[in-house]
C-alpha cells in the first residue's frame, strides 16, 4: 500500500516559524513534525510513500531524500501553487493504482491507528473526539457511516472532527475532478467526501490518538508528549557537579558544564553547549549548535538550532526560532497576573502559561522584557532595554 503525505502548504497560522520552513518541518524533540507521522506509518507496515511538497521543499526533500535512510522509499510531487488539498492530492494521481492512505503532513498519529485505518474499507475518513471541536470541521456518523460534513462552528453539533487521514481507492480522482474552487480561493478535498456523504459510502474510523498542530502553541503540547514516549541517550560530555536524570538526551559534541542542573523529559542537540549554572526544566527541546549559558533558566520549550542565549535569561514557555540570540538579561513573561488565558494576536491560547514566539535570526539586545503572548517575526532586531508586547512582523526594528 501506497502513503500520501499532504506536506506542500506553508502553515500560516505558524507564522513567522515558517519563514523559511515548511510548517511539516518544524521540529519536535529535534525532528521535523513529518518525522513522526512517516515513522509511525512505516512501523505500521507501509513503507511506499509520496510526499507532496511546494513551500519550501528543499528542506524536505533534503532530509528525507529517497527514504533509504529511513528505510522506505520516497517519490515527491509538487504542487506549485497552494490551491487546496483536493489539487494536492490530484497532483500524486499518476502513481496510485490501488488502496492508498493520506495523512496531513501536520499531525501525529499512532502505528496502532495507521494500522487499523488501512485495514478498513474504503472509502473511509479518521475521525476523532475532540475538546475544542468548534476550530475544526464537525463529522456526525450513524452506524459506521459518515452522515454529514460541517465547516467550522461556534455551536458545533458533536465533539466529532475531521482528523485528515483517509483510506480511498483511485476513484476518488474522479470526485477530485469535479470540485470547483471555495469561497477561501481552493480546491477543498471535503468537497470531494460530499459526494460520498450523498450516497452514504463514507466510512468512519474513530482514532484514538491524535495530536493536531495548528497553532504555534499547540507545539509546546505536542513536544511534551512525544519527549515523554522517546528513549533518551546521553553523550557529549558531562562534566562533575551536574545533575542530568535518564530522561534526558544530550548529542554528540555537547558539553554539559559544572552546576547545570536539567529536569527531564529534555532533549539537547548536537554541539551545544550548556552552563556553567544553567537551569533547564522539563519538556524542553533545544536544537543542534545552541548556547544556553550562565545563569539562564529554559522551561517546557522549543529552541532550534543555532540560537544563543547565553546568561541571565529566562525562557519560559515560548517556542524560539534557529539563529537567534539573546542579550544578558532579557526574559520573556509567560503568566497573566490576573491568571487569564493568554491571547497571541487576538487568538485565545487556552493557556495559562504561555510565553512568546520568536522567529528566526532576531537580535535581542540586552535587558529586554518579552510580555506574554508576543510575537516576533524573523530578522528582527530589538534595541536593548526594549519592552516588546504584541505581534511584529518579520523585519521590524524595535528601538
């Protein structure tokens, strides 16, 4: 069986994270979310995949190549402009003859749900219960059998949603074929599933596990769960006076220095360098080539490759883009004093705790303060004793 993973689409809703990635390759616990979703396949026994790539493809197909290293085989195809998922999905028509799976690039599934979805009839749709279904579309089912398709709703029928896996047969090209673009200016593949809706074909499969990413700050959950399910290998080097519990991986080429204390679960990349007396808690992700130095404290975040924050800082709940550095003394906030739920640009977080999210390449002058909920776009630069609350876009000059 054949595996379509839909990996083309920016993710805007990401932004500015995806200014030079796609959003499928932002890193959890150091891989790309497309990592895990491709290794869960394969331990699921499918090994045959086509990636559909387009915004930013050269990061995945640098990565993945032809699967060997992997060990499964990859073929891509390109949708040049992002026109939807039904238009990417007609773009892998010419290699599928049989059953095939397609995953949105964008979640995380288990193998024993992979396993199962495949072994269904088709065609059939992944569903699952959510506790926020009104930002998803909403599936009602009778006996097995999709009954209706929604969009979005504030007062949404059921906690069932559309989870973006399917098991189809080739047939559904010709449904692709007749879908006419949306009101959002795409080809929607839901629009296709209508018609098997009509005539009452549309299975569904409720899925056990599944962990969608929309949001920045649905990255931070997401971290935390997959750093609690990996196994942790130390190397580097470790040198006396720290404290590092077994849940805590460090690469090759790092060097743990005296008086940092690390919280597990926590990963730490290749040639980082860590302390003296830093303080890293758990759930943390900190990328390949990073500096975390004297007297800063990371907690339940993301730090990618390349970044800098070398003394006297404080990160906290935040996600932090590659090639960043702090200057001494800057912190980010990450809790309303009123203990609210934090909004980023308008949108509600649902998070108590919550910091910023930083961009790639931007430049922190010293004794910055980071409110809760900002954002940074990339190749931005902030003036020392700058205070930054809200969104700015990538470029801003903060002084």
């Amino acid at each position: 069986m054949d595996c379509v993973i839909l990996g083309a689409g920016e993710g805007k809703r990401m932004r500015p994270l995806t200014a030079n990635i796609p959003k499928v390759m932002i890193p959890l616990a150091n891989h790309p979310i497309i990592y895990y979703l491709l290794t869960a396949t394969k331990l699921a026994g499918i090994v045959n995949f086509i990636i559909v790539v387009g915004y930013g493809e050269s990061s995945i197909r640098d990565y993945f190549g032809d699967g060997s290293n992997f060990g499964v085989n990859i073929r891509y195809v390109t949708q040049r402009k992002q026109l939807g998922t039904a238009d990417a999905l007609k773009m892998a028509s010419p290699f599928l003859k049989d059953r095939f799976l397609v995953l949105n690039g964008d979640s995380i599934l288990k193998k024993e749900d992979i396993e199962n979805l495949a072994k269904q009839n088709a065609p059939t749709m992944a569903i699952f219960s959510s506790d926020h279904p009104e930002d998803y579309g909403i599936v009602t089912i009778d006996g097995g059998l999709t009954t209706s398709l929604e969009e979005k709703s504030t007062t949404p029928k059921n906690t069932l949603i559309n989870a973006g896996a399917y098991l189809f047969e080739p047939d559904i090209f010709e449904k692709l074929s007749d879908v006419s673009i949306s009101p959002r200016g795409e080809f929607e593949l839901t629009d296709a599933l209508e018609v098997y809706v009509k005539n009452q074909q549309l299975r569904a499969y409720l899925l056990n596990y599944w962990l969608d990413i929309g949001y920045p700050w649905d990255l931070l959950d997401a971290n935390a769960a997959i750093l609690s399910e990996i196994s942790h290998k130390q190397e580097g080097i470790i040198e006396a006076g720290t404290s590092i519990p077994d849940d805590v991986s460090i690469g090759e080429g790092s060097i743990i220095k005296l008086g940092t204390y690390i919280e597990g679960p926590c990963i730490i990349g290749k040639n980082c360098r860590i302390g003296p007396h830093s303080y890293i808690r758990g759930a943390t992700s900190i990328g390949n080539n990073c500096h975390i130095g004297h007297a800063t404290e990371i907690k339940n975040s993301i730090i990618m490759d390349r970044t800098n924050i070398p003394h006297f800082n404080y990160v906290g709940d935040s996600v932090i883009g590659s090639q960043c550095n702090f200057g001494a003394g800057t912190k980010i906030a990450n809790l309303r004093h009123d203990r609210a739920s934090i909004k980023v640009n308008g949108k509600n977080t649902r998070k108590m705790k919550f910091g910023a999210i930083v961009g790639d390449n931007v430049q922190i002058g010293i004794n910055c303060s980071i409110n809760v909920g900002s954002v940074i776009g990339s190749n931005s630069r902030i003036a020392p004793h700058s205070y930054i609350d809200g969104y700015y876009g990538d470029g801003s000059n903060i002084r």
